[in-house]
C-alpha cells in the first residue's frame, strides 16, 4: 500500500490514479478517504485523483501527537511537495475544508488552481457574533466526552445524521469501522480544535476559484452556511445538491462527480 513520510514517524496512506490535473480529496473529522470511493472510477479517466488519509485518520500512522486543523495542513504540504505535484485542486469535506482554508493561509494559492468546499461552515463553533454556528460550548463538552466514554453508540446516532435518506445496513456498518480507527484520544483531540477554529476573516484573502457544493437536507450543516461562504470568498460558486444532506459525494455521487469535472475543466 503507498505511503509517504511527512514527518519523522508520520506516514499518510494515499491512492493516487489517473493523469493529468491533481485533484486532491480530504476527508473530515474521524473519517477517511474511503468515503470517495465513489469518485475515483469517474476521476482518473481525465484527471490525477488522490485520495489521502490525514494523520491518525483511516490507515494512516496512529501517531498520538499533532492533531490539530494547522498541522494537517502543514502535512498536506509536505505532501504536496513530496510529491512535486503542481497546481493541484483542493477538495474538502467537512473538517476537510478547514484544512484547505488553513493550507492557503500558510502556503498561499501559487500551487492551487482552485478548491471545492463541500457541506462546511465558516467556524463550527457557536462565537457571540457568529450565532450560526453548529456547536456551542456545553454541546462541545458533551460530544468530547461522548467520544471519550461512550464512542460507538454515539456514531451509531451521529452517521445517519450525514444521509438525507436511511443509510443500507452494510455502508453503515463500514463508515463505524471507519470512523473508530481512530485511538478515542486522537478522536477527541481534533474534535476540539476543528470545532474552536475559524475562517471568516481569511475569506477576503481567497482569491483562487472556489465551489461551493451543500445538501439540501439540513440535518447537520444549513444550506445558509454556504450562502454565507458564497457571499464572502469573491470568486466563488455555489451548488445545492436537492437530494442529498452531508455527503453529497455519496449520496449523489454522479451528479456530484459532473458538478465538480466541469469546475475543475474550467479552470
């Protein structure tokens, strides 16, 4: 299986296929890169898909220390350049799109020809003039100790919550595998600080083309968030995906996979 060493004792596991453009996947929080898999098949027939596994995350190395937003993004980096990839597009779900969001803050958009931004708010924290928040601080408090004491059946209740319709008995019981490879401290760890990180005022500085994909479905984050996002990052594009709720990837994945060729053969 590949894997690259960003860091003295970090491998991140990683599919690459197809040539040409390099689209780069990131997952979010406790999740994986096997949860685009329905992406690769229709990618590598135009364009380079890589499908990364963040550090700790699905079947990469299960390393205790630097779990934070910041430092995924500087692994990306080191990725990126280890790779000598060149003008790559970013793509990231959920705890994903802060890792795209914190890469261009540190590294700049030189190497990035644009991003896709699926289901993400601008902060998920509940600040006093960001109301819209998806957590507040009792509610952090809760799910961090959930995730501590109680991991299971808390995903059992939290996956569904992702999918517009009722998830097959099978995917829901790959996505827990999925999502508990995770050491509970690991788990925890980034739970907190992707909740407490926030993006609104770097949003003026993005200037490299952006689409902004989001389910109708608001189970977790409102269609309002990526209005928000498309009223403040200028050169941005925003899809509402009609049958879908976090995974618009999964649950609409050929509409999806068409929505996000045409952005990238755009650019």
């Amino acid at each position: 299986m590949p894997y690259i060493n960003v860091e003295d004792h970090v491998e991140l596991y990683y599919e690459d296929v197809g040539e040409g453009v390099p689209v780069i996947f990131i997952h979010g929080v406790w999740m994986s890169s096997r949860f685009f898999k329905n992406q690769t098949e229709h990618f590598r027939k135009d364009h380079r898909i890589i499908l990364l596994d963040l550090r700790g995350h699905g079947q990469s190395a299960k390393v205790h220390h630097g779990h934070t937003v910041a430092n995924y993004a500087r692994d990306l980096h080191s990725f990126i350049e280890k790779m000598e990839l060149k003008n790559v597009v970013l793509v990231g779900w959920s705890m994903g799109a802060f890792v795209v969001w914190d890469y261009l803050q540190q590294f700049g958009e030189d190497n990035v020809k644009g991003t896709v931004i699926v289901d993400e708010l601008a902060s998920d924290f509940k600040w006093d003039d960001f109301p819209s928040g998806a957590f507040d601080f009792p509610t952090l408090i809760h799910l961090m100790r959930e995730v501590q004491n109680n991991r299971e059946a808390f995903l059992t209740e939290f996956i569904p919550l992702m999918f517009k319709e009722e998830l097959d008995p099978k995917d829901f019981k790959w996505m827990l595998e999925e999502t508990t490879k995770l050491p509970e401290s690991v788990a925890s760890a980034i739970l907190f600080d992707q909740t407490v990180v926030d993006y609104r005022n770097q949003f003026k500085n993005i200037k490299v083309p952006t689409l902004l994909c989001f389910g109708r479905a608001e189970k977790l984050i409102p269609v309002g968030a990526g209005v928000f996002l498309n009223e403040h990052i200028v050169n941005s594009h925003l899809v509402v995906f009609e049958d879908s709720c976090h995974c618009p990837f999964l649950e609409e994945a050929e509409v999806f996979n068409e929505v996000v060729t045409e952005f990238v053969q755009s650019l």
